[in-house]
C-alpha cells in the first residue's frame, strides 16, 4: 500500500554568526520546506553548520507556494 505523502510546511529559521566580540552578530533567516520543525532546523544547519539556529515560526502555503519552495530545500528570506 502506498504511503501518504507528509504535509510539507515552510518553517522560518533564525541564523546567527558566531559572536565575534567586535560588532554585532549578524541575524539571517531562512526558510525551510520540511514535514517537521527539527527537520527544518535540521536542514538548516547542514547549510549553516558553525551558527546557532533557532526555529522562529512558519510562512502561510500562499506564501511557500509564491516562493516555489520544494520538499526539503533551504532559501535565505
């Protein structure tokens, strides 16, 4: 029997850069298409493997549609 695809939602991800002592740590977010939240954070970190990751919240499906964000991929917002 065929399995039921997982509902795919856009989760945003806060980044930050290692905090230097000189300025400000930089602030990125990322959105990313996963079936759960640890998977998005996850996702995040093999893009961004040395920053502290936090997961901030989810993108409405109007707007991952007019991302055209897929299963599994990461994009700086």
């Amino acid at each position: 029997m065929p399995t039921k695809k997982s509902k795919q939602t856009a989760f945003t991800v806060a980044v930050s850069a290692a905090d230097d002592g000189a300025s400000a740590p930089a602030l990125r977010v990322y959105v990313a298409m996963a079936s759960d939240p640890l998977a998005a954070v996850a996702a995040v970190q093999a893009v961004a493997p040395d920053a502290a990751v936090e997961l901030s919240g989810t993108l409405s499906d109007r707007l991952a549609a007019r991302l055209k964000l897929r299963p599994g991929e990461v994009k700086p917002i």
